[in-house]
C-alpha cells in the first residue's frame, strides 16, 4: 500500500508525525503545496487509513503516572476463545497502554502505567491476576527511558 503514496504523501506524513498540531497554512509551506491541496492530501490520507488520528503526548510524570512496567505473561489456556477474552479483559483495563500478542516464551506483553510501585502492586493483585486463565506473569520496571518515539520511520524517496 505504501508505493501508492507519492514522495508529498510520504513527506506530509513525516512532518504530521512529528507535529500533529501543525496548522494547514505551515505544512503546505513546508511541503511546497498550496494550502488546499494540501488540506486535500490530508483528507485522503485520513480517509484512506494512513492517518488513524491526532493525539496529545501527555508527560506521564507531571500527571503522576511515571512507573511504566513491562509485564510479559502466558495463558494457563489457549484457543481463539481464551485469547478473545483475555483481550476483552485486558482493553477494559486503562492502565494498560499497549498489549501485543507475541511469539515466544509468553503469550503477552504489556506495557502498564502507574503512580508507583504500590499502585502497580494494587493493579496486578487486583485487577490484572484476577483475569481468568492467567498463568505466569513477570513484570520489568522502567529505570529510565533511553528512547521513545511514535514517528514511524517512512522514507520520502
């Protein structure tokens, strides 16, 4: 799908990426694109799937949110139902930000926020073992963040 999208396309994503708050005006000059065109390469992009949405990237310390837990995990039962379910569970659960289905030693990881180590405590005790069929859990905190980014990388060639 990507070779449908011309070298613009693929520059307007990059900059979109690393500011999604960028006023049409701007990005149509950084592009080289008068401003409805632009507008008009935007909508398509978005209609087309390549832009699922816009959000705010909040600092998760200044709103009390800074222990970040890797927690890698296996199902005690598997099939499609098992996994329907545990996914079920795990999108009601806000602290939850990202869970990924992977291969390997454990069946999930996922990436948890909390204020600090005894609300992790609290959330794993109570919120996340008390999912059913849940096996064997083992959690990983963050000690420091060396990257995190969200752009993904798309060449402009």
């Amino acid at each position: 799908m990507l070779e449908s999208l011309d070298r613009t396309d693929r520059r307007i994503l990059n900059i979109l990426q690393a500011d999604g708050g960028i006023t049409n005006v701007e990005l149509s000059r950084q592009v080289g694109l008068a401003a409805a065109t632009t507008l008009d390469r935007v909508r398509k992009l978005r209609q087309n799937g390549y832009i699922r949405g816009y959000v705010a990237l909040v600092d998760s310390a200044k709103v009390e949110q800074s222990t970040v837990a890797f927690v890698a995990l296996s199902l005690r039962e598997h099939g499609a139902e098992r996994l329907e379910a545990f996914r079920g569970h795990v999108e009601s659960l806000p602290e939850v930000l990202e869970c990924y289905h992977v291969s390997g030693e454990n069946d999930f990881l996922l990436k948890i926020v909390a204020r600090d180590i005894g609300a992790y405590e609290d959330f794993l005790l109570h919120r996340l073992t008390s999912i059913p069929f849940i096996g064997r859990i083992h959690t990983s905190f963050v000690l420091s963040t060396v990257k995190h980014d969200t752009r993904i990388p798309i060449d402009e060639s």
